[in-house]
C-alpha cells in the first residue's frame, strides 16, 4: 500500500525528528495580488423602491435601505 506523500513526510519527520529532509521542505505557493479598482459609486436617495412583500424603501447615502411608512 503506497501512502501519500505528505503522510510519509509526517512519519519520516516523526520517526527521525531531528532530520531534516528534502521532502519535508514545501516551497509556498506564490502570493497572489489583489487588484481593487477605485469606482465611484452614486446612491440614488430620492427614488423609491418596493420590496418582495411590497414594502416602499429608499437607499440612504451609505446604500442601506430605509423603509418608508405608511
């Protein structure tokens, strides 16, 4: 039965702790960067939308939901 590979590292680490091998180095996967795209978003605040259920709200400045009473 052939083990995989990262669990014959941790028996070889285990059996031989003070060892180090070659296969117990993983070299780290390169970092990825993170693009982010600066876009100005507009909130249109005076228009009035209607929920699922038919509840009215409008969008405050911040994009949250203020509902309207009846």
């Amino acid at each position: 039965m052939d083990f995989p590979k990262w669990f014959a590292n941790i028996l070889n680490r285990n059996a031989r702790p003070d060892q180090e091998t070659q296969t117990d180095i993983i070299p780290e996967p390169p970092a990825l960067k993170i693009v982010q795209e600066a876009t100005a978003m507009t909130i249109d605040t005076s228009t009035v939308f209607t929920g699922p259920k038919g509840g009215k709200y409008r969008l405050n400045s911040k994009g949250k939901k203020v509902y309207l009473s009846a």
